[in-house]
C-alpha cells in the first residue's frame, strides 16, 4: 500500500480488526519513510460492476459516490454513520448479486431510493427531489401526493 502523504511503497500495517459489521478490514499502518499514519479499508468485492451512465458513457460502479449521496439525503437525521455503512454495503452486495455485469444509473437511483424510504422518509424526499429533477414545487405536491397513497 502506498503512502498517501509521501508515495512510498513500503507502509506497515500496525492493527487489524474488523469493520462494518465484519464485512471489511480496517487496517492503521504507518510510513517508515515519513511516519505519517493512516487507514485504509479492505472489502470483499464479488465482481467488477460497470455503471451506464444516461449519456451512454460506461463507468466502474464507486461504492462512494452512492454513499456520498445517501449522506447528502440522511444530512441532519437521527441516522448514524454505521449505518449509512450498512446500507451502501446492502446496495453495493445487492447489485452484485442481483444485476448483470452493467447495470444502468437509473436502476441505482431506484435501488437508493426504495432504500431510503425504509429508512426515513425525509432522506427519501431529499434524495427523490434531486434524483428526479424536481424543479417546482407542484412536482413535491405530485410525489408527496403518491407517497401518502403507497
């Protein structure tokens, strides 16, 4: 692993334990040649997901991307970090089980949302609002209107 501060290659790995539910290993190592430390994270990945994008670009799927934007969504509500970690975790095993090799954004967005709606309706909307593009406010009316009914 190379030093992020420096660029050596020979960093030392001082502790192990398991993360996330035991679904990663984080590892704190240290710069022999700096003696800058940090961590780095080490996940089980079933298979190489290519992501097509809406513009017809083929992009490799980035785990935190999606957890970037469910942290937008879950911005200032009663969810902690473990379990932000839980739920990408939870979309990123079931992409890799369930779809193909490529999979669309739109599927990811849709598998996000259905998520988030479990989690907390507020993240819900927010992500919902973005994600389909709202740009008025009769489009909040018209989503709330069919969330109340589903």
């Amino acid at each position: 692993m190379k030093c992020p501060y420096c660029g050596s290659d020979d960093t030392q790995v001082k502790d192990s334990r398991p993360a996330e539910d035991s679904a990663a290993i984080r590892r704190r190592r240290s710069c022999p040649s700096c003696g800058a430390r940090f961590t780095t994270f080490e996940r089980v990945q079933l298979r190489e997901i290519t992501v097509l994008k809406s513009d017809g670009r083929r992009v490799p799927f980035d785990r935190e991307k999606v957890a970037r934007s469910i942290r937008v969504a879950l911005r200032k509500r009663p969810v902690g970090e473990d379990r932000i970690e839980r739920i990408v975790n939870g979309i990123q095993r079931r992409l890799e089980t369930e779809a193909e090799n490529e999979v669309t954004s739109r599927q990811i967005g849709e598998i996000v949302m259905e998520t988030l709606k479990e989690v907390d309706e507020v993240a819900y909307v927010r992500f919902a609002s973005v994600y389909r593009n709202f740009s008025e406010a009769r489009d909040f009316r018209e989503f709330l209107g069919g969330l109340k009914s589903g």
